[in-house]
C-alpha cells in the first residue's frame, strides 16, 4: 500500500522555486508508434510556463489517488534479467537522463509496445531528492537520511503543436516507500482504475 504522505513529501519539492528535478526529456509519437521527435534538457533551461506545465504532469502522475489511481506493484524477479525494461530504465536512472542511447533504446520500446492510433508523448523525468531526516518527536532536524534518485514517467496524448496534455498512464521508479528508495517495487498510475493500459503492463513485465 502507498502512504500518501510519502507522495505528498514528494510533490511539496516540485515547485518552480525549488524543484528535486534537474532533467527532462521525452519522444513524441506519431499514431502509428513511430518516434516523431525527442528532446532531452536540463529542467532550468525551460521557460517558467513551460516547468510549470512540466511538473503538473509529474505531480498528476504521483499525486493521483493512492491506491486507487496509484498503486504499488512488486517487480518480479524475472522481469530484471539483462537486456529487460527495468535494466535499461537503471541505467537511464544512474547517467541522469545524459545518455540518448538508451533513451532511443527506450523510447523504441514503448513505440513498439504502444500504438493507440493518436500521438502522444512519453515524458521522463529525473530527480534527487535529499530526503530529510526525523527526530523521535516526528519533528525535521539538521541533515538527511538518504538522497533519493528517481524517475517519473508519464504517457501523454498530444494536442497542438507537441503540447502535451494531462497523463493518462505512468509511474514512478523506484518506489518511495517508507521515505525511502525500494527498486524491489514501481508505484503506477492509471487514469483509467482497473482498466490499466494492458500493453505498457506488459512492457514492464507485471
């Protein structure tokens, strides 16, 4: 189960004053699954209208309603071997989005895993979060107990010229449980509840 608390922690460190995320970057997809055009670029390069629009995306993602629309799913074991989904989203993680390799490697992945008949656009974000700590009194003291690197990911449909509107499906890896990193699970969100995007499921191996 999410603590919606975890969440909210989170979402009170996306804001255009102070933001735990330093990268962006994404593909836009035709209606056939064909990648129309990426970009990749740190997040203070963007234009304050546009890290507005940016983390409301990111926000709606991990601050839908937890366990409803948000959900935490273990990964299984075997969905982690080499040359899987979640190798690759590792390695994305660890070179903070700097490697368009495998962000190509990627975005191919869910081109041919995801082809709705609409364009829409695949969002990545990448953050560290220096997770404070607390005393015995639940009260924030001086210093931090972790920094949590992560990804967010969000499915968009597009509109207009590549504008990106809210997410229908995405998730957030690794999960934040606890105030604290566990790559052993994924927290996902779908706009539809039960109905989840079966493809993407798939892709993740859950």
């Amino acid at each position: 189960m999410i603590n919606r608390d975890d969440m909210l922690e989170l979402t009170r460190r996306m804001t255009l004053s102070r933001s735990s995320i330093d990268r962006i970057a994404g593909a836009y997809f035709d209606e056939e699954g064909y990648v129309d055009g990426t970009f990749n670029t740190h997040f203070l390069k963007l234009s304050a209208p546009e890290r507005g629009r940016h983390l409301q995306i990111a926000k709606d993602v991990i601050f839908a309603e937890t366990n409803v629309l948000l959900k935490d799913y273990r990964i299984p074991k075997d969905a982690e071997k080499p040359g899987s989904f979640w190798q690759l989203l590792n390695g994305i993680k660890a070179c903070g989005l700097k490697n368009d390799a495998l962000l190509d490697v990627l975005y191919e992945m869910v081109g041919d895993a995801y082809h709705p008949g609409a364009p829409y656009a695949f969002l990545v974000f990448h953050g560290c979060y220096d997770v404070p700590r607390k005393g015995t009194d639940q009260e924030w003291i001086e210093g931090s107990e972790e920094v949590y690197e992560y990804l967010i990911c969000a499915l968009c449909p597009l509109s207009g010229d590549y504008e990106a509107g809210s997410p229908e499906f995405g998730f957030l890896y690794p999960a934040f449980r606890g105030r604290s990193s566990d790559e052993r699970y994924v927290n996902i969100f779908d706009c539809e509840k039960k109905q989840l995007h079966t493809p993407f499921m798939q892709l993740l191996g859950l």
